[in-house]
C-alpha cells in the first residue's frame, strides 16, 4: 500500500501535533513547578505547626511554674513566713505544668467524669 498523497490536510495535522506537543511540554512543564511549590509550601507548614505546638506546651508548663510561685509568694507575704508556702506552691506549679504539657500531648487522658468507674478504678 502507499501512503495517502500530501494534500492541504496534511500540513494542517503537522501544524496540530506541533502545536499539541509544545502546549504538552508547557503544561507538564508548569504542573511540576505547581507540585514543587505545593511541596515546598506542605513543608514550611509542618514545621511552623511544630514550633507552634512546642512554644504552647513551654508555655503551659512556664504559665503554671510562675502561678504556683506567685500564689506561694502571696501567702508568704501574708503569712509572713517567706519561704515556705513559696516552695511548696512551687513544686505545686511544676506538677501542674507537668501534668497540662502531658495532657495537651495526648500522653495521658482528661478524666471524663461520666465514664470514671466506681470506686475509682
């Protein structure tokens, strides 16, 4: 068989498949710089949502440290017995911190006082 003859049409197709060909290339082209930039733009939110959680969680624990403190402090000055109370509510505050940094990273649960068992256990 031979080849149909070059007519008006087959120039038109060259003309087509070039045009298909470069619109392709640039839509590949432009797809990729998308992804690279949807990439780029996933990883700079991951790592802001990280610093985000660790500047709540050092807050929590420092917000209770210095509460504990200022209420020791307080009774203290009442009081009139300096030290003591300031000690003790701080070793408080640290517990409390301790204890709100663990909760707010899912390492211990939040008693739901609808679902505690009887007797404690």
């Amino acid at each position: 068989m031979t080849p149909p003859p070059a007519g008006p049409d087959s120039g038109a197709d060259d003309d087509y498949a070039a045009r298909h060909a470069r619109l392709r290339a640039q839509l590949t082209e432009r797809e990729e710089a998308e992804r690279a930039e949807n990439e780029r733009i996933e990883k700079r939110a991951r790592s802001t949502t990280g610093y985000a959680v660790a500047f709540r969680l050092s807050t929590e624990f420092v917000s209770a440290v210095v509460v504990g403190l200022a209420i020791g402090w307080g009774l203290d000055w009442v009081a009139g017995t300096l030290p003591l109370f300031m000690v003790i509510f701080l070793l408080l505050g640290f517990a409390a911190g301790v204890l709100n940094v663990l909760r707010s990273a899912g390492l211990i649960q939040t008693p739901e006082p609808g679902k505690r068992r009887p007797g404690g256990r």
